[in-house]
C-alpha cells in the first residue's frame, strides 16, 4: 500500500505531480495547502481560527505545527484513507514528522519523495502560476497553458492567482522552506524513505521518475 509524501520548495510542482498521481495510483490526495484556503473561504465544516489561519497564510509562514497535526490526524482516520494516501504539503517541520510518526504504524509513510528544484526558477513558476478555485487545477501560463486562456480545462471557471503569489511573499516562503522544512530531508533519510527526483525537468519527466519509484 502506498502512503507517499511529496517535499519541494513553495512552486517545486507537488500539486502538479500529486494530481497525476492521484490518477494513475488512485491515491486519496490531502494538500493542506488546499485545506487551509477552503477554511479561509468558509468551505470546511469544524472549529477553525480563520483569522488565525488567513494571516499565517497572507505572511507565507507555517501555521502552527499543532493546528496541522490535528487536521491531518483526523483527516488519515477517515474511511477513505484506509487505501493508502498523498500527502501534499505535509510534513513541513521535523516536529510535525515525529508527531505523525507516533500514530498508528499502520498509517506511517511508505515514501517520501523530495522534488530537488532550484531557487532560482521558483520565482518564474510562482508568478505565472493560475488556478482554478473551484477544482484546484494548477496551470502556468508558459509552460502549462490552458486550452483557453484564463478558464479551467476541467470545469470551465475562470482561474485566479494565488494572494501568496507575490515576489516578496514568495521569497519569504523560500526562506521559512529552507529554515524548517529541508530539515526533514535528512530526518526521513535517516529513516530510508526518502528518494530524490530531479524537479527541475518538464513536468512529465518529473512524472516519468516518480512512476518509476513507486512502481518498483
Ligand atoms: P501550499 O499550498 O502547500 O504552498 P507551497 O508549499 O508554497 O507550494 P505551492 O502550492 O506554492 O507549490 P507546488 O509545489 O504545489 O507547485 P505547483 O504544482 O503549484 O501552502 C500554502 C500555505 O499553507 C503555506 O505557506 C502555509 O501557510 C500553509 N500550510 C500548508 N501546509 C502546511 C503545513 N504542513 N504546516 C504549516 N503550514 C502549512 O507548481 C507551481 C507552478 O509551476 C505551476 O504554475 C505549475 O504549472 C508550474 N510547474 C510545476 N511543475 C513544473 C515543471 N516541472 N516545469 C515547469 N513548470 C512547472
């Protein structure tokens, strides 16, 4: 069963791999990236600091790690986990991988994958990055065009930017990444778990690599 995390950069293409994942693994695909802005447009039932969780998320800095655990926990414990899942954006700091690691061993990640990508064309794929908000389709505007400019291939709304997408904020999540999440790099290779993809290919090559991996 395949219980796989994906680690990259703010812009390194875990959203894009994890949605050609999800179709050829048919895995459950949970990007708390994704969960966060549906609490902050009011779309996600429980008890959430909105204002809290908007903030965080205007600065481009982590939410605090006990807020995520507690949504991921509960998140893995619904039915349709029970097959195996895609973590997109989680973990993010050695503290919420140890926290997911004392859970249920049978829950545990069975890969990591760490999408290598270089700083410097983080910049370039952030800001021409569009989105569509109702499905979360991810689109470039020079290297993963929509068929129609501005509308979503899958549902035909009209796609958006992202308000994290700005030079300054990206740069800021560059720095929070290389801070507290390329730490875990270490920890789960430590753990031997842990496979390195050159990122920085056409997103079908990234993809060819990560087939190869988990299909082994
Ligand atoms: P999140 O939504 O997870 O943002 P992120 O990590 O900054 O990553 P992105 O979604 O920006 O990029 P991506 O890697 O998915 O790249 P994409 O595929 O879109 O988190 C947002 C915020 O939520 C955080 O700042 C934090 O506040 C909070 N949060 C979330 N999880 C948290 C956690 N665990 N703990 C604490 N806080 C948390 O690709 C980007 C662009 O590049 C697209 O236009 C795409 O078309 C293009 N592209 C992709 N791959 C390629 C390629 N190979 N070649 C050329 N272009 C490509």
């Amino acid at each position: 069963m395949l219980r796989v995390a994906l680690i990259a950069p703010p812009g390194g293409g875990k959203g894009t791999q994890a949605a050609m994942m999800k179709e050829h693994f048919g895995l459950v695909h949970i990007a708390t990236g994704d969960i966060f802005r549906a609490i902050v447009r009011g779309e996600y039932k429980g008890n959430m600091d909105v204002e809290m969780i908007k903030g965080y998320m205007a600065r481009g800095e982590l939410i605090p790690d006990q807020v995520v655990i507690d949504l991921v926990v509960e998140r893995i414990s619904q039915p349709d986990c029970a097959k195996g899942y895609l973590m997109d954006g989680f973990p993010r700091t050695v503290e919420q991988a140890k926290a997911f690691d004392a859970i249920d061993p049978s829950k545990r990640l069975t890969h990591v994958l760490y999408l290598r990508v270089p700083r410097e064309v983080i910049l370039d794929r952030l800001l021409g990055r569009w989105t569509c908000p109702t499905c979360q389709a991810v689109y470039h505007e020079k290297t993963h065009p929509p068929k129609v400019a501005g509308i979503c291939d899958v549902d035909g709304t009209a796609l958006i930017q992202r308000e994290d997408d700005k030079e300054e904020t990206i740069l800021k999540r560059l720095d929070i990444y290389e801070k507290q999440t390329m730490p875990l790099i270490s920890y789960y290779r430590d753990a031997k778990i842990l496979t390195e993809i050159d990122g920085n290919a056409t997103i079908y090559d990234v993809f060819s690599q990560i087939k190869e991996v988990l299909s082994a």
